[in-house]
C-alpha cells in the first residue's frame, strides 16, 4: 500500500527519494509524487508509475533541496491522478506532508475547515492533515503539528515538510508504521525499512503516538503531548536479502524457486539435533491452553487451513481458523486459556493487527509469525516466531507461504511434544518429512517446465475450478487466490464433496477443473468428483503423489506428481505446481506479475 520516505542531509534530496520510492514499488500504488524544500516547497507528483515521474522531475528545472519527502498512492479516498496523489500542500504553500492510512473524522474537519474559507483541490482524507497544520501555524510549526495530529481520528504515518525550516523533516505514527534511518550528516523517514535498508544499519521504530523531529545530523522524539522522550537506536543485524531480480524475468519465479531455501532458513534455528526449539512457549504456558485461534488474512490465512489438519491431528488442542477482519468484529470466545496465532508476512496487515489488540484486550495470548523483523505485529504479540524467508518482492506470496507453512508444521510438533501428545516414533517420522521439506520442493520444482506446457495448454480459460478434500483442499485456496492474483482470469476453490451442491451447475464442456488428490483416505472419494465433472465437458489437471499415477490416469486430461509424504505436511509440496501454474498463465497473459493491478503488497488499512 502507500509508501512514505524522507530526507534530510547535504545532498540533492530527490535523489534519494526517487530511489526510495522505487524500492517501495513492491508494495503496490498507482501514482506518486515528491516534496522537496529549498527556501520554498516545490512539489511534482503523478499519476501512473515511479518512471512518469521521475521523467517529470528530469524535465523540471530547479528541482533541488536538501530535505524532501515522497509518496507512493494507493487510491481509497478519490481515483488515482495527480491531484490526489501526494505530497499534499497547505494554501500558504509553506507545508508539505504525505500520509500513509486513514483520517476517519476527515469529513467533520474538512466542513470547520471550509467554513474558513479554505479551499480543497483533491478529493483525498489526506490534504485536510496539510490544511489543518496550515491553518494553524504561525511560527511554530511543531506546536501546528502536535494540535493538528491530536484532532485527527483514525491512522496516519507522516512526513512533514516546512518551508520556514528547511533543514527540519517531521515524522508521526499513529497506527501506521514509519521508522528513522540515522546515516552519515543525513537521516531519513521510511514507511519500510526496505526504502534505506542499503544506507544504514541503525535505525529508530516510532512507537504509537510519536513524533521525531529529524536534522542533518540530529533526531529529537517526542509524544503528543510535546513532551521529549528518549529512544533507544535499534541495529538490523537480519539478513534483508536481495531485492534484485537476479536474471530472473519476475520476482514471482524468482521467489518461488527460492522456497527451499527460505524453509531451510526458517528452520534453521528451530530444528536443532532432531528437536524443535521454540522456547518461546513453555510447558506451564501450554498445559494451560484449551483452544487455539488461527487468524490471519489472505495466503496467510489459508496457510492457517492447511495448518489447522496438523494442529488437530497431532496437538488434539480446539483449533479455530480465521478471517482477521471478520474476527475483530465478532465476540469471539476466546481467554487467558486461548492461544491466538497471527500470521503476517508483513507484519503490518491493519486487519490482522486490530485482531491481535482484540485478542489481547480478551487476555488471550499472541503469537505472532512474522516475516518482517520488529514490525507492528511482531512488537505487539505476546511471543513472536520470525519465518526467514527474506525481502518477499512480489505482491503474491510464495515464499512467505512456505516459510509460515513450515513453521506451523513445527509449531504443532513441538507443542505435541510437549504436551506428550505424540510418541516418540511418530515425532521422529514427522521431524524427517519436515527437515526434508527443501529437498522434496527442490524436486517438484524440478517440473516446471512441464508446469509450462500445461499453462500453455489451458491459458485461454475463462473459469478455473479447483477442487480438494481435506488439506488439499486448503491448498485449492491458495492455488485459486495466486491464479487469480495475477492472471486476472476468475477462479474458485471448493471443497470436492461440495461440488453437487450447487456449483456443478457451472461446470460444462471445457470448464477446467484443476483437482488436488493426495490424501490416501480421500483418494477414491475424490476420484469420484473428477469423474462427476468429467461427465459434463470439465477437462481436468490432476495433482497427486507418484504412486497414484497410474490410478488417476483415466481420469486426469494432465498430471502433475509430487513426492509422498505425510498428509499434514503435503500443502508444502502441492501448493508448488499451482504457484508455478499461476505464474505461466499470467506471463502468457503478460499480465503486470509482480504488481498485479490493485493489488497491495501490505494492507495497512481496512
Ligand atoms: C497473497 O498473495 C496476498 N499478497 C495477500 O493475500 C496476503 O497474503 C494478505 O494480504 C496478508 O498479508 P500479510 O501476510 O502480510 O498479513
């Protein structure tokens, strides 16, 4: 979504900040635009990609400053186009700001504000946070900001710029991340560490309600009170990882054939002599539990599903699987005996967030899976588990799935052991699938030049169904959400008992039919749903293990095989051929991979 990104040093600030901004790219947008100050406020902003508008500030004469701002716009409030994007500017022309969330009372404001004879131009939540601190400066321009950001509802990250003090950038957080860079005689601002990642090791998270005043070579905090407070520099000693394409033509494959190695990273430290550690949770803590909450959005929900079949096989403890913006609005049952486990790859997902607070405020325990190091869901939880999967690019999530998928499969494990409810001989069994996990996608990753043929074969599908039981079924999910994500051709995910009960009625001659049938117990039943949908015209690809080749060949118009292992750990094997799937449909579309169309890499609001 949105991205922020500040500057404050000796050199050309643009520079920085268009290069920034691109970095931020990866989160989704559709217009953006730059702020830099010299002794005025000179603002170029536009819609479309990061390209247009560095054009525009190439063509520009004078475009330099050695403090600025930039923006990268994902639409809620007004369609994409130049006046909406940001930075936006106060009628004196002598402030500046961009904003990453949502100001909730912006309407109310807006009207007092308007009765004031001040004029808007955009149709943005945003412009009333550059208004209002316009209104109300008259020489001091933090008091201007500390009023303003005290009557603004809802959540906002900040970059403030005024003219009367140029050597001066503001950073705000209010439920929206934007962490301090400190570097060499220049600082800067980011909504992503990603954006100064490669400049500086030390940095500063604002907390809730705080505001840094950032010079060349300073940086002051303070809460919105305005009383000084004192924060402790934090260091990046995490790997981040590349975010080049690395002669691939598109993160998405790139990502995707890195997701042995992002298990092989997450586990690392986890599974340690033929043990899982995760010390996090002890055994008082857990003999304390009688249910387990899984809640999460989007991939990382479904990896929740598919987790939910180890969880209940193994650990024997209630699990609930769900939605975060449903969950934070329900009265969910839950207390100090309650488990919840928030999946985020970012971290920063505003759904999943609130239904952490909600947990919390329930006293319930969290624990978050996280893959981004200190973000706001790794700092709210009660324990955090980091997967490693690195800096995820793409907007669809493949390597991030897998990484949270292996540490699920772990998480349960260990839990069982603890809990004494695994023999030994079993825990050993389900402790080699899972340590063999990089080498078994490592050979299905193998097929994917086959994977290719069938992408060509099937491309020009209207509708895709996909069709599992059990954990293949949770897989389907996953398969469905990354097709459509980045194909643009409409899919579904069904159960395949499910089928007769209304949605047949939408299978017909050459509807595809992508069938999942892994699960040795549910094979013959599936079987039967391929057979149903066969008798109406549907051309089916089946996915199941080597030994079931033979069995589905009658069946199946295609076939792609994984390697056995156990059920409750097959989504790490399945779900491969189906991102890959996805990713050859849509570069025979050549559809925008990497950043679908509206489509945001962190939702940070609701
Ligand atoms: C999946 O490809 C999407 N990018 C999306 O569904 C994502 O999983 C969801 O928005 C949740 O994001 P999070 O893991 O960062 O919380």
């Amino acid at each position: 979504m949105c991205g922020i990104v500040g500057y404050i040093g000796k050199k050309n600030a643009s520079d920085f900040l268009l290069e920034a901004l691109k970095k931020l790219e990866y989160r989704g947008y559709d217009s953006a635009g730059i702020a830099i100050c010299d002794t005025k406020i000179n603002v170029i902003k536009k819609a479309g990609r990061i390209n247009v508008l560095k054009k525009a500030i190439s063509d520009a004469k004078d475009f330099c400053g050695n403090s600025g701002i930039g923006h990268t716009r994902w639409a809620t409030h007004g369609k994409p186009s130049d006046i909406n994007a940001h930075p936006h500017v106060g009628r004196s022309g002598k402030i500046a700001i961009v904003h990453n969330g949502i100001i909730e009372n912006y309407i109310v404001l807006k009207k007092s504000l308007i009765k004031k004879n001040i004029k808007f131009i955009s149709e943005t939540d945003s412009e009333i946070i550059a208004a209002m601190i316009d209104y109300l400066y008259e020489d001091d321009i933090f008091s201007a900001v500390i009023k303003t950001v005290c009557s603004l509802e809802g959540s906002f990250a900040l970059g403030i710029l005024c003219s009367d003090f140029p050597d001066k950038i503001i950073a705000v957080k209010k439920e929206s991340p934007i962490i301090i860079g400190i570097g060499d005689n220049e600082n800067y601002i980011a909504s992503d560490i990603y954006a100064f990642a490669d400049r500086t090791k030390h940095i500063y998270r604002l907390d809730e309600c705080e505001i840094a005043v950032l010079g060349a070579s300073e940086v002051n905090f303070y809460n919105f009170q305005g009383k000084k407070i004192e924060k402790n520099m934090a260091e990046i000693d995490w790997e981040i990882g590349s975010s080049e394409k690395d002669g691939f033509e598109h993160f998405m494959l790139k990502e995707i054939m890195e997701q042995p190695e992002a298990i092989k990273k997450t586990l690392l430290l986890r599974c340690v002599k033929n043990d899982i550690v995760i010390n996090e949770l002890n055994k008082s803590y857990l003999e304390s539990l009688n249910k387990i909450c899984i809640v999460a959005c989007g991939s990382s929900y479904h990896v929740g599903m598919a987790a939910r079949y180890a969880f209940e096989k193994i650990v024997r403890i209630a699990t609930n699987v769900e939605l975060a913006s449903e969950f934070r609005y329900r009265s969910p049952i839950i207390d100090k005996n309650t488990l919840v486990i928030i999946i985020s790859q970012s971290g920063e997902t505003a759904d999943s967030l609130a239904a952490l607070r909600e947990s919390k405020r329930r006293g319930a325990k969290t624990l978050a899976i996280v893959n981004v190091v200190g973000s706001s869901i790794a700092s709210e939880a009660n324990f955090v588990v980091y997967t490693w999967a690195g800096i995820e690019v793409a907007v669809a999530t493949t390597k991030a799935y897998s990484a949270q998928l292996s540490v699920m499969y772990a998480l349960s494990l260990y839990i069982s052991k603890v809990l004494n409810r695994i023999s030994k001989e079993k825990f050993e069994v389900y402790f080699q699938d899972l340590i063999s996990l990089p080498n078994l996608i490592e050979e299905v990753l193998k097929s994917k030049d086959q994977v290719f043929k069938i992408a060509q074969k099937y491309s020009q599908a209207d509708n895709v169904f996909f069709i599992g039981r059990g954990v293949d079924y949770a897989v389907c999910m996953e398969g469905s959400l990354k097709f459509k994500e980045v194909s643009y051709i409409h899919s579904e995910a069904y159960a395949a008992g499910e089928l007769k009960h209304g949605t047949i009625s939408l299978v017909e001659n050459g509807t595809i039919v992508i069938a999942l049938a892994t699960d040795p117990r549910l094979f013959e039943k599936t079987i039967s749903n391929i057979r149903e949908v066969r008798a109406r015209g549907a051309l089916c690809i089946a996915i199941t293990t080597k030994e079931n080749f033979n069995a589905i060949s009658s069946v199946a118009d295609d076939i792609l095989c994984v390697p056995k292992i156990h059920s409750i750990m097959m989504p790490s094997l399945t779900v491969i051929p189906l991102q890959l799937f996805a990713y050859y449909v849509a570069l025979l579309h050549k559809r925008d991979i990497d950043k679908p169309r509206n489509l945001a890499k962190s939702v940070t609001v609701e």
